[in-house]
C-alpha cells in the first residue's frame, strides 16, 4: 500500500503543476513540430498491470486526498476575500506588495523585481536604496479630478501604475498621466505602467514609446519568481500569501481572454 509520504508527494507535485497558458492552436502546432524530429524507434512494451498494487491505491486514495484538502493547500486567501475583477481591491493588494514598509516583509524587493523586469534599471536601483512612499487613488491634480490607480514616489524616481481589469481605456487619462511626468522637475526618474489582462500597450499610438504594458499574467510570473528565489518563503506566511495572489492575478488574464 502506498505510504503516507508518497501520497503527499503525489498530491503536492499534482498542485504545482504549472497552468497552461499557450493558445490551442499554438500547442497543437509545436506538437506536431516536435514529433516530426523524434527518431522512429520500437514501440515500447506495454506495463504488466499491478492487480493489488492498484487496489491498496484505491483503497488508500480517499484518506490521503481528504488529508490533502484538510491542510488548505487548494485555499486563496485573495479570492476568499472577494478581492475577484475588482480593479480597486486587485490595485490596494498590489499597493500594498510594492510597498516597501508593508507588513509582508519583503521591502522594496518586489518593487524592484518588478521595475528590473520592465526593463528599467535605474529606477529598480534608486527604489533599492531609498525609501519612497506607495499610495493608491493618488490625485495628481489640485481638482482631484486625476487619479491614478498606483503613485510610487521616492526622492529621486516615481513610478505611476494604471490598473484595468474588466475597465476600458478611459478618455486621455494615460496622457494625462504622461504629462504629469513630464511637468515634473529636477532630475527625476519616472514611469508611468500601463497593467491590463492581455498587457495591450495604449490606444495612442504615440505614448507606446513613453508608458510600459504589463499583462497581470507577467506581473504573476515576478511574483512567483521572488518567493522561488529566496528558500524556504514558500512555505511561510508571507510566501504562501504571494503566491496566492501570483495565482488569482493569473486567472484575470485568463477570464479577459475566454470572454473575446
């Protein structure tokens, strides 16, 4: 009969599986690539079935599975909550990620890993060495009639973050935004990041040079590198509550994608 730990191997192994995120069509044709290179060799010989071996594996399945469940390993902190497509809820989670006071416990670290995956360096090394301030609904006007979803604001850099989920482009708030940084003087370092399900760049075809696209899939993957890389958080609090939102901002891009 399989033993205890084996079944808990098999039960992790099984939840680590990776999503599939390639397209039908696009998996379906790199298969086809690949078997049309595999050399052609001998059919290999069927298994002999294990008549009792799979009845103890039947029999032990249900136990093993229920303690499986019972340790919450299939829980979402996130979607309990209700956080769901809500840009507001989805924005103050990931305000409070790349907030480098936060209670997580990472620093700027996820700051950073996130601005050095956009490609920009020199703003990843200021928020490595200074403290700057995360806020959300950030007004950028004296009207208040200019909010941006995510201000990341240091002595020496800013970074602006538009959040969408299920929300259109609205009007010419990324221009807005744009200008915003541009009107700011001194030596400042800035960006502004466009986040949506699919990482569409802008609408105006003359801001792509100027604002970053960033699909809340890639976002995940920054995640779930950070926790990958420093051994052990996994497992931990602050490790276990990353991944989970890694996993439930993946499934936004999911959705936007099956509802085209």
């Amino acid at each position: 009969m399989p033993s205890t730990a084996q079944f808990d191997a098999l039960f992790q192994s099984w939840h680590s599986l990776p999503p599939q995120a390639a397209a039908p069509s696009t998996a379906m044709a790199a298969f086809f690539k690949a078997w049309h290179r595999l050399p052609a060799r001998q059919a290999p010989r069927p298994p002999t079935l294990d008549a009792r071996r799979l009845a103890d594996f039947a029999a032990a399945f249900p136990t093993a599975h229920a303690r499986h469940l019972r340790s919450g390993v299939r829980a979402n902190a996130w979607r309990s909550a209700g956080v769901g497509q809500d840009e507001v809820r989805n924005s103050a989670v990931l305000h409070w990620l790349l907030d480098g006071f936060g209670d997580h416990g990472q620093g700027p670290d996820l700051l950073v890993a996130l601005l050095e995956h956009l490609q920009l360096p020199h703003l990843a090394r200021l928020a490595q060495k200074a403290p700057y301030h995360a806020r959300v609904e950030r007004p950028l006007s004296e009207a208040g009639d200019s909010r941006v979803d995510i201000a990341i604001e240091g002595t020496d850099f800013t970074v602006l973050i538009e959040a969408k989920v299920d929300a259109p482009e609205t009007g010419d708030q990324l221009q807005r935004y744009h200008t915003h940084l541009c009107n700011m003087r001194g030596l400042h370092q800035r960006a502004l990041v466009f986040l949506t399900p699919d990482g569409r760049p802008p609408r105006d075809v003359a801001l792509h040079g100027d604002i970053r696209p960033l699909s809340w899939a890639a976002l995940a993957d920054v995640i779930a590198v950070h926790v990958a890389r420093h051994p052990g958080l996994a497992h931990q609090p602050a490790g276990l509550l990353l991944n989970q939102f890694a996993d439930h901002i993946r499934g936004l891009g999911r959705k936007k994608r099956k509802q085209r």
